[in-house]
C-alpha cells in the first residue's frame, strides 16, 4: 500500500506521462495530453510559444508563394509537407503532423490559418518592402520545430503607393497599398463587435449576383474575417475599422464569421 501510494504521488507530481503541456481538452487520453509527440523544449519562437522539437526526417515543412489578387491585395498559399490542417482540434492535444498555421508581417501576428489558402487585404500592408512569415503550430499552439529552429517560411512582399511605378490595379481596383473605398461598393456593411456581441444583430444581406458589398468591421480584440464559400478573409486588428469588398458573383447562402471568436457577422444571401 506504501509503494502504491507513492507511486501515484509522483505521477501526480509530474503530470500525465511526466511531461509539461500547455492544453489539456476534454476528451483526450493521457497519452495524447502528455505531449508525446517530439519533444517539448523550453525555447520559445518570436511571438512567446514553446517549440516542439521532432526529428527532420518526416517532420513538417511549409513554403510560402502569394501573387496579386484581381480584386485587392495578394492571395497567399501555404505548400505543406508531412502536415495537414485540422481547425476541428485547435486547442487540442499536438498530434502528429497536424495543426495550424500563424501569419506574420514583419514580426507582427496578422492571422491565424486554418488552411492552404489565404487573401491579405492591401490595407493591411504598409507601403514598402516588408517580409511575411508563415510558422506551423500543433494544435495544443507549440511551435513545430527542428534542430532548435520553427518550422516555416517567408515571402517578400512590396507595397506600392498609388502613381508610383511597380504598383498594380486591376480595373476600378486602386494599386498595392490602397483598398477599394467603400463607396466604390454598391452595398455597404457595418458591423462592430464588442464583449463577444455583434450589432447589429445578425441578419441576411440581399445581393443580386454581381454586386460589390463592402464589409466594415469593427471588433474591440483582433480577429480575422471570413467569408465561407469566397475563402475572403480579413484580419481585425483591435479596435480598428477594417474593410473587405467583395464581388458577389456566386449564388446561394454564404456565412460571414470570425475565427478567433466564432461568431456569424451576417449571411450574404446572393439570387
């Protein structure tokens, strides 16, 4: 009875398996909890997450290519190696090869990605030569890494003023640096988030195919926007007015969300 008692005092002393974690979500076993996978190291990437050490061979690897959008800034991809996106388990247990992605500018968080593709607004990029970053977490938000290094890649990135020479426009579109105004838009939408509530409460917007709807977001902590079915997304910085303009040229029911927060903006209803 001794021996059994200490036995499980120390297991309860290290945790399950010994090994320190960050996240424990209901409904995963201990192995899974015990951060198994690689090895947990006490370094830290730029933006404050413990690296999660695993050996190069099959580890994950992630390169980053983005070329203009037709619309408004640049449309990013993400070409993954021995990892998948699994945006269902965020918050869970690191798994092998699986998890999500941080985008950065210049060191500083803009979103996270849940998946290959993503479309970086030109209002949110600074005119000048910057540098984006893409870095690949585990699902319980440690940073995938190998011989000591993150896992990621990065991408240069040049932000033009208008009538100066290298910048791009597409039709109406003002070149790299600007965002389309949203009077340029043929519906505005207003939309502020505040203590986790949206006002105006949500509702449909009607949109006859082709229109231009301008999405204005106001959230009081940073998110990202998102437009599922237009794979549109927009980073909120916190308290600031943030505009999407879309074109809505496909039919149907499409939610307007955050990601951060999980919560429906409003559903764009296109006939």
């Amino acid at each position: 009875m001794l021996a059994l008692a200490l036995l499980l005092a120390g297991g309860a002393a290290t945790g399950c398996g010994g090994r320190a974690t960050t996240h424990h979500k209901p409904g995963t076993s201990h192995e899974q909890a015990s951060g198994a996978v690689g090895t947990l190291l006490t370094a830290i990437d730029a933006t404050g997450h413990r690296l999660r050490e695993v050996p190069a061979q099959g580890a994950p690897e992630v390169q980053l290519t983005l070329r203009p959008d037709s619309e408004d800034g640049w449309n990013l991809q993400l070409a993954v190696k021995n990892y998948r996106f699994t945006p269902d388990s965020t918050g869970g247990a690191a798994l092998p090869g699986a998890g999500h992605a941080h985008l950065e500018l210049d060191g500083r968080k803009l979103a996270r990605l849940y998946g290959p593709w993503f479309h970086l607004p030109a209002a949110q990029v600074p005119e000048g030569t910057h540098t984006l970053t893409v870095r690949l977490y585990a699902d319980d938000h440690t940073a995938w890494a190998v011989s000591g290094k993150p896992v990621e890649g990065t991408a240069q990135l040049t932000a033009t003023a208008p009538g100066k020479p290298g910048g791009h426009s597409h039709g109406d579109t003002p070149p790299t640096g600007q965002s389309p105004a949203p009077e340029q838009a043929d519906r505005t939408v207003t939309i502020t988030v505040r203590d986790g509530k949206v006002s105006p409460a949500p509702a449909r917007t009607e949109l006859r195919r082709g229109e231009r709807v301008a999405l204005r977001v106001t959230s009081d902590r940073a998110d990202t926007l998102h437009v599922h079915g237009y794979d549109k997304e927009l980073a909120l910085p916190a308290g600031q007015e943030a505009t999407l303009i879309l074109t809505a040229d496909r039919t149907g029911l499409f939610e307007v969300e955050t990601h951060e927060s999980s919560l429906v903006l409003t559903q764009l209803l296109v006939r």
